[in-house]
C-alpha cells in the first residue's frame, strides 16, 4: 500500500499534475472534434460508421 502524499509539496506536485492532464484533455478535444469535423465534411457514411462500431 502507497501512503497518500501528506505534504505541502505533494499537494502541489498533484495539483500540477492535475492541470496538465486538463490542459491534455482539452487539447486531445480539439484533436478530436477536428478530426470527426473534417471526416463529416470528407467522408460522412465513414464518419457514422464509427459511431455505430
């Protein structure tokens, strides 16, 4: 079993982390909605394959 960080340097060290995995995840979004945005525009009966696999 890992203990829990306890510190203050542990809190921030998560806290970082945890704005860098949003900052990803918001930018992964992006990616996304483009890529799904464009396979709409280019290819639509390939885009609602996708959806329904």
């Amino acid at each position: 079993m890992k203990q829990p960080l306890r510190t203050e340097k542990g809190r921030l060290l998560l806290n970082g982390l945890a704005v860098e995995t949003i900052k990803d995840i918001k930018q992964l979004k992006k990616i996304v909605t483009v890529h799904l945005t464009h396979l709409l525009r280019k290819k639509p009966k390939q885009f609602w394959k996708s959806f329904v696999m």
